[in-house]
C-alpha cells in the first residue's frame, strides 16, 4: 500500500529518478515467464486493486482500495462486485484522507475478511463477508491507525492485521472480538509514511514487510502463541508492498511500489522480474496458485491502467 500520490504531487525529479531506476531491469527474469495483462480495470471508477487472494479454482478476490469494494475476477471478465463496505460521513483516514479497503484473506468455506481504514471509530477495523451475506465489522481498530495486511490462521482461527501507522500487528479472532496488539517494534513502525505492510503466514511464523525501510521481516510464532524476536530478513527493498511464498522454502515474490515485483531469496538477495515492460503499474500485492502468478497494480503512482497480471512461475 503506497498512495500518498493520490493526495500528495510528486516531483519530476523523483519520477525520473524512478524511470532511471527501473529501466535498465530485464522484463520477465526466471523463475517468471510469460507474463500478461489479463484484466484491465476503471480508473475513473476507482478500481484500484490493493490485495488479492485466490480460490481453489484459480478465480482472484481483490479489494478496490477507494472503491470500498471487494470484487471476484476471473481471466478478460469484468469484476463482479461481492460487497461494497459503508462510506464513513466523514473519511479522516491516517495518511490518505480517504476510506480505504486494504488487505484480504479467504477461508475455505468461501468467507472473506478485509481491512477497512477510515479515520472514525464506527466502521475502522476488520470486516467480514460471508457467502451471499452482507458485510459487517467482526472487530474495531483504532481509528487513528491504517490497518493494511492480512492473514488468517485457519489452524487456530485466528487473524493478524498489520498497522502501517501505529507500527504494529494485530491478532484476533476470527469469529470476532477485541483485537490485541501481538508484535510490536521499531522493526514495524514507519520512518516517514508506513510502516508494517504486507503480511503472511509461513512455516510456523508471521512474515511482514515495512514499506518506509524496505525490510522483510520475519516474526517465530512461539509455542503459547506469543510473537518471537523480530528477524531482519532481507533489505534494499524501497517501496515494497505485499507479498507471497512460490513454494520453494522460504523463497518470496514482493511487489514494489516503484514498478517492479522482485524475487526474494532465503538468503536475502534479491533480484528484479517483472518491471513496468511487462505492464506494471504500481504493483500492490502477489498470489501464487500452482504455477501460476497473480499480481495486482493499482496505479497509485502512475495514474493509469489499473490492471491484473498473471505470469508463469519455474518449478
């Protein structure tokens, strides 16, 4: 999530620099191959896709971040919209100004959970829709917070949410109730915009990323459920947004608000593999279904074509 653009005018300076930045990465590096715009989406209507999961049939779910709306797509159909969340009287979001749908996550029986971020006590936390149901808020957030990522837990049934502006992570049930603070930390909290950011779960912990420091984090889940020491996993990577695991140990697909999706290795390095050649615009989020890879962009930066991609992932 990084839309201070929307609200804020960038510099030609820093739009060049961000040109220069990118246009020497090579489109498409292994392990992606054969990427494609399989969705074009309304920027006049605000269809701008924050984050996304993914059914077991390969059919995407996405929030439209200013839309307020959580939408089902499958590849070249129009976004079938499954729940539009109450516009607040007044948005005083943190950052933004704007109500601002964030994070989702999917349970196998098809309910569906978001963070809703606009500025008022009322309707500030975490949402839930159930099939054919309406939306309703399962637990409050503090309204002078962004809540953003997501990850539900459906061992325990538990969810975690990410706080880009207070610097935290939340956890608290699914079924709903009072959310605690479960990992806090200079690790997660921002520099100048956001901090705490994308979210998954993987292999007994909470993976996070901090968008200001371009960090990716991972947080030991101990054996009373508590949040272990905060572990520095990879750095150097500015603007990064949400991201997913390809199946290969702890080996990760990060988007990055500057245009590009880099490859994460456990080791830390990483490496550019789509870049805007390959249709990027503000590249928010991954999912990752078998050998296929989704990423979302919403244009937040560069003002046009909002879009889902889908690329080939090397086993």
């Amino acid at each position: 999530m990084r839309v201070r653009t929307s609200l804020i005018t960038l510099s030609a300076t820093a739009v060049l620099l961000a040109s220069a930045a990118t246009a020497t990465a090579t489109a498409a590096t292994q392990p992606l191959s054969a990427p494609h715009i399989t969705n074009h989406f309304q920027l006049a209507a605000s269809q701008q896709p924050e984050n996304i999961t993914v059914d077991r049939t390969g059919a995407a779910y996405l929030t439209f971040s200013f839309a307020r709306q959580i939408v089902r797509v499958t590849p070249g159909s129009r976004p079938h919209v499954l729940a539009t969340l109450p516009a607040p009287a007044k948005a005083n979001t943190p950052n933004l100004g704007k109500a601002f749908v964030g994070g989702i996550a999917r349970a196998d029986d098809g309910t569906l959970y978001v963070t809703y971020a606009t500025g008022t006590a009322d309707l500030t936390g975490v949402w839930v829709v159930r099939p054919g149901g309406r939306p309703h808020r399962i637990a409050a957030l503090p309204a002078d917070g962004l809540p953003n990522g997501l990850a539900l837990d459906q061992h325990t049934n538990r969810l975690y949410v990410t706080d880009s502006v207070h610097g935290v992570i939340y956890r608290l049930p699914a079924c709903g109730g009072k959310a605690t603070v479960w990992a806090k930390g200079t690790q997660l909290e921002p520099t100048t915009f956001a901090g705490a950011n994308g979210l998954k779960l993987h292999n007994g912990s909470v993976w996070a990323t901090n968008l200001d420091r371009g960090t990716v984090l991972r947080i030991p889940v101990t054996a009373k459920g508590t949040a272990g020491k905060i572990q520095v996993r990879a750095t150097g990577m500015p603007s990064i947004d949400d991201f997913a695991f390809t199946g290969h140990g702890d080996t990760l697909l990060a988007a990055r608000d500057d245009n590009q999706v880099d490859l994460v290795r456990p080791d830390g390095t990483h490496t550019t593999v789509l870049t805007p050649a390959d249709g990027l615009q503000t590249p928010t989020s991954i999912a990752v279904h078998g050998s296929k890879v989704y990423v979302p962009s919403a244009a937040y930066m560069t003002g046009k074509d909002p879009n889902l991609l889908t690329a080939r992932l090397g086993r």
